[in-house]
C-alpha cells in the first residue's frame, strides 16, 4: 500500500491536546478502511445522539 502525506492543522486548547487528536486519527486510519472512516464522519456530523452516547465517560 503507498503512504501519503499531508500537511494539516488541527483545532486545540494545548499543542498536547493537539498531539492527541492527531494520534488518535492516526490510529482511527491505520484500523479502519476508508468507507468506514466515511461511516464514522457521517455519523458524527449527522447523528448526535450516537455522537452523545460515544462522548459519555
């Protein structure tokens, strides 16, 4: 598989907070397929309740 790379900037309070953000979309894209991750955004931007129960502790 080739490997891309890309510039971005990532919305955060601290550059640690930022740090973790982008770890975690890292692992989110290594783990999930790209229509996954498609279905992951949608239910995100789409559906809040699923997006509440995914933010409780």
């Amino acid at each position: 598989m080739k490997k891309y790379q890309y510039d971005i900037a990532i919305s955060a309070n601290t550059e640690q907070e930022a740090d973790s953000k982008m770890k975690s979309l890292i692992v989110l894209a290594s783990k999930l397929s790209a229509k996954e991750l498609e279905r992951l955004a949608h239910v995100v931007e789409h559906e809040p309740v699923k997006t509440a129960l995914l933010k409780k502790p």
